[in-house]
C-alpha cells in the first residue's frame, strides 16, 4: 500500500510539472526582448567587424550570460524551421530563437497541432549556451497552450 501511494504521489508531481510554466516563469513581455537583445550584443550583431569596440561589447554583453537558465510564460509563437522554435514578447516583436534539436521540435509540433494558431501562447524554459558558433537559448522546453 506504501508503495502504491508513493507511486501515486511521483506520477501526479511528474504531470504537473508538464501541465504549466514553471514556477520561476516570468511575463515574456519585457523579458524575452531584453534577452534577445542582450544575445544579439554577445553575439556581434549589428556591429561593425573592424570596429575596435566590438570585442569589449561582445564581452561586457555575454558576462553571466553563458549556463544561465530562462523560463518564460505566455509568449507569442512566431515561427519553426531547422529544429528550432522562434517566440516574443508580443505579436510581431523581436523574436528569441530555441534550439531543440529534431526530436524536441517534433515533439513540439506535435503538441502545438492541438491548438488554433491565432491562439497559440508559450511557456519556455531553456538555458544560453553556444550553438552553432553563437550564443543562444538551448536545451529548450516549450510547452504550448492557448
């Protein structure tokens, strides 16, 4: 009976840590933007290459950033491709990348079929690591809901 219960009680934590965001989720609105344009200056984009200023940017931009985990809720869907998910803040703002990997992309895809794509939010969880050649939000979990 012991076991049973004990059984019990780590399937029902087991679905409901699938069932919503996690507990450390913050609004995607502003949090997500500010972590693609905080990847965008680690990374170099839209610097000058020859500029001497660059590497000190790219640098200054990337400090704590690497190994860090995010969880975001209620994010708007913006797109799929190459085994990763691309989400923002809001309809039509910046877009953060995920990187999934084939498996967790069909896995998504999946899940997010069941819903209206006009209604389609997300709940992401990942952690900034390089990526081909870049920093980037990998080892992704998006769970999606409306």
């Amino acid at each position: 009976m012991k076991n049973i219960t004990l059984l019990f009680l780590a399937l029902a934590a087991c679905k409901s840590s699938d069932a919503g965001p996690a507990a450390d989720a913050v609004p995607c609105d502003p949090a997500a933007t500010e972590l693609v344009t905080r990847l965008d200056a680690a990374n170099g984009m839209g610097m000058e290459y020859s500029d001497p200023k660059r590497q000190p940017a790219m640098d200054a931009a990337k400090a704590g950033l690497d190994g860090k985990r995010y969880a975001f809720k209620n994010c708007y869907f913006s797109g799929q491709g190459n085994d990763e998910v691309s989400f923002a803040a809001a309809d039509g703002a910046r877009s953060l990348t995920c990187a999934l990997g084939a498996d967790g992309h069909k896995k998504f895809r999946k899940a997010a079929m069941k819903f209206e794509l006009a209604k389609l939010k997300l709940d992401v969880t990942g952690i900034v690591k390089t990526h081909e050649g870049r920093l980037a939000l990998t080892e992704c979990k998006i769970t999606p809901h409306e």
